[in-house]
C-alpha cells in the first residue's frame, strides 16, 4: 500500500489538486478585494445643520448612500434641517455605504382626533387639551343638546373623529346652546318621504313615525298628513309624526277627514271666552319679636288723713211757732249760735290737709 501511495500519478494528481486550491482561495480574496473596495475608503463628510436637500447632494457627489429619519419635531430647529449624521462626520467608510440622517420634521407629529362628539363640552376640552390641540374659537349654536359638544373645525372644515392633523393644532369647536322656543312647523305634505326628512332636519325639528299606506318603506311615497300641523309653534327638537301613499293627498280626503277627527281638536267659538282673575297671593310679613319692656315700679301712695267733722251741741226744746200769715226761712250764718250763751263757734281747721271743713248747716231756734 505505501509503495502505490508514492506512485509519481498519485502524487502528480495531489500536486495538482492543491495548485487548484491554493488559485481558488487567491481569487476569491482577489474578487473580494475588488468588490469590497479593499483600501479604498471615503471620509463622511459633515452635513449637520445643512438642509436635507443639500446633504442629499454632497452625499450623492460622495458616492454615499443616504438615509433619511425623521425625529420628534423641535421648534428650536429649521424645518427639515439635518440633526445628526451616522457614522460621525469624518470617519472613513467605503464606497457606497449607507449614511444614516437624523432630521427635523416640518411641524409636529400628527395626532388623531378623540371622539368626543356629543359629549359634555367640559370633559371634551380637557381630553381635546391632553391630546395636544388648542382650542381656539368657541361657537355656540341652537340645539336641544345644551353644553355639549357638536362638531369640531380645522381650518374652517368638519373634522370627524380618528382623523389626523398636526399636533398643538388650534381648531374651533361648535356647541349647543339650548333648544329654540316657539318655532313655526313647516309644511311638508305633498313632498315625498325622502324630501320632508330634509325639510324637518333644516327646520331644526325631528322625524317622528313614519306610516306607509301600503306597508312598505319607499322613501319615494307622498306625505298626504302630518301631525302638528304646518304653522304650529314648537320648541326645537320635537318630532313631526308623518302619513305616506302612493296616491295624491286629493284622493285621501276621507282619510285626511279621519284623521283631522282624531289629531285636530276642534273649538267651540259660540261660547263666550273664560275670564280668569288673578289672584295674588301675599306672603305673610315676618317681624321680629318685640323686646319686652319692663314695667315701671309701682308707686307708693300715702294714705290721706280723714277731715274732721265738729257739729256744735244742740239743744232740745219745744218751741211753738208764731201764728203768722207768713213763715220766714232760716238764715245761714258762717257760725254755729248758741242763743243760750251769746257766743259762736266756729270749726276747727285741719293742719294736715289744705282741704277747708265742711261747715255744718246753722238752725235758727226760737225760745218763748
């Protein structure tokens, strides 16, 4: 076996097969060498703060790739201006290597409009606030939806939700200011069902029940009836009740009549018109409580003292009286007369009180 393994055609097709080897490896790092650029590199040259227009060009005359990223918008920055550069300006790559550009956008990120249709106008504030939209003109208009929100404005336009625009947007917002008062109803018989949904809608009314003749559903049927009727008032937001056909309101006149019966109250104008008084009610007047005053102290009465009465001594006899034709009438004297002694008396005076005695009444006494 080692004498065949030294054979000179065995080791002839050995020598052979590692020159085949050995020019293989050689080539391939030689085609590498081509391919890669081996020792052939190019400085990256530095973009930053340039425009990503102008970087794109100096790139290209380079023989660099490029690409472009954008970054969170800073408004301390140009719109599209170049903000870093990888690899770092001044480095060697080789030729064709991708440079990657980080730059600033042209406005901030759009963002997506949250749905807060309908909703109370205070909550939709702040949510449309953390967002990142400003709210700028608050428009008020007449709706039975009082304080909420309607509809939101960008740049003059509806936008609905789930839509984008640029965040710290400033849009408007439209809300409901109450429903309006004593609004004439439109008259929409004759119109089709299709053509008085849009005149109810306009007139800021609602469409109420809907009744086909026939059964069906055909948006293309004749209102012959509704109910209120065409020139009453009502508050915004009442529904309108409508009656369809296919035939005209002329040849449902029995039908109108019917239903006048039953949705049209009629007015008895021969009776003379009620009078009503108003009444006003008075609410009772609150006073407050008197402060009791305190009553005066009683004062002491100091009894006055008795007047003494004195009578003089009378003296009893039988006299006879004088026959005359005429009597005489005593006379009063100021003092009592003793005709027995001569003397008169007279009574004496309280010292206690200022009140003078009475004087006792003088009798005239004839002694035979």
């Amino acid at each position: 076996m080692l004498k065949s393994l030294f054979n000179w055609k065995v080791l002839l097709n050995l020598v052979i097969a590692i020159g085949v080897f050995v020019g293989l490896v050689w080539l391939t790092f030689r085609w590498l060498e081509y391919h890669t650029n081996h020792g052939q590199e190019i400085p990256v040259p530095n973009v930053v703060n340039k425009s990503v227009h102008d970087a794109i060009k100096i790139l290209d005359d380079t023989g660099l790739e490029y690409e472009v990223d954008s970054a969170n918008y800073d408004p301390k920055y140009r719109p599209f201006q170049v903000l870093r550069v990888d690899p770092v300006p001044g480095s060697h790559v080789k030729d064709g290597r991708t440079v990657h550009l980080r730059v600033n956008p042209r406005t901030w990120a759009p963002i997506v409009v949250p749905d807060v249709i309908n909703k109370y106008s205070g909550l939709a504030f702040q949510r449309l606030d953390q967002v990142g939209l400003k709210i700028g003109d608050t428009i008020y208009e007449p709706s039975i939806q009082k304080d909420a929100l309607l509809r939101i404005l960008y740049k003059g336009n509806a936008v609905n939700p789930g839509t984008r625009i640029p965040r710290f947007s400033i849009i408007d917002v439209v809300v409901g200011s109450g429903p309006m008062r004593n609004i004439s109803i439109p008259n929409v018989v004759g119109l089709s069902v299709k053509e008085a949904r849009a005149v109810i809608t306009k007139s800021m009314f609602e469409v109420g029940l809907v009744e086909h003749e026939d059964g069906s559903n055909e948006e293309s049927d004749i209102i012959y009836y509704q109910d209120p009727a065409a020139g009453d008032v009502r508050d915004q937001g009442m529904q309108i009740d409508l009656w369809a056909s296919k035939r005209t309101p002329a040849e449902l006149r029995a039908k109108i009549e019917q239903l006048n019966s039953i949705y049209r109250m009629k007015v008895d104008t021969s009776l003379p018109p009620v009078h009503y008084e108003e009444v006003v009610r008075t609410e009772p007047s609150y006073e407050p409580p008197a402060v009791p005053v305190p009553a005066p102290a009683p004062k002491k009465e100091i009894p006055k003292p008795a007047a003494v009465k004195t009578e003089a001594p009378k003296t009893q006899t039988t006299a006879t009286k004088p026959v005359n034709s005429g009597t005489e009438k005593p006379k009063a004297s100021t003092g009592n007369s003793n005709p027995a002694t001569g003397s008169t008396h007279k009574p004496a005076a309280s010292a206690t009180t200022k009140e003078p005695a009475e004087k006792p009444k003088a009798k005239k006494v004839v002694v035979e």
